[in-house]
C-alpha cells in the first residue's frame, strides 16, 4: 500500500529541481554580466592617467574661457577671470577635481 504522500513529495522534489535549475542558469548569466563589466572596467582604467585626466581638466577649463568669451560672456581685452561666471565654473571645476582626488586617493590605478 502507497502512501498518501508520495505524490506530494514527488510534486516537491519536481518543484525543488525546476528551481534549482533556474538558480542555475540565474548564476551563470549574473555571472557572464559581471564579467563583462570586469572587462569594461578594466579597458576603462587602462586607460585613464591621472597626467590624462590633468590634461584633460585644463584643456576644458581653457575651452569653457573661450567659449564665454566668444559667447559674450568675458571681454577678449579684459581678463577672463575678471568675470564672475567664469570664476564660478572654475570653483566648480576645482572643487570636481578635488573631489575626484578624494575618491582616487586609495586607488592606484586612478
């Protein structure tokens, strides 16, 4: 004689093996994303200095000068960092590469 339970427990050990399997292709897909983004990151870092990065600072600050002072927004004759909007892009600026130095400071490859 069979117990009543049986096909409870078989329904159970079906159910049991479908999730399984679910948390396994779950894994091996979260898996091969991270990888992905470990390799993105990877080409990203490599290719960022922080000689780059100075670079690349000063070369936007020089083109945001010309840009208001093309725009109207400086005097070619008088000293771009006579105007207060300028000024205030610059604060801007420095306090964006402070805090970018603040946030590289343990990381070697930053």
């Amino acid at each position: 004689m069979r117990s009543p339970i049986v096909p409870f427990l078989v329904a159970f050990n079906l159910l049991t093996l479908v999730l399984l399997a679910v948390l396994v292709v779950q894994s091996i897909a979260t898996r091969s994303e991270l990888d992905q983004l470990h390799r993105q990151v990877a080409a990203a870092e490599s290719g960022i200095g922080s000689g780059d990065l100075a670079l690349a600072l000063g070369d936007l600050e020089n083109r945001i000068k010309e840009w208001l002072q093309a725009t109207g927004g400086g005097s070619p004759l008088s000293s771009p960092a006579a105007d207060p909007r300028v000024d205030e892009i610059l604060a801007t600026l420095r306090r964006l590469e402070s805090r970018l130095d603040q946030i590289c400071e343990g990381v070697p490859v930053c």
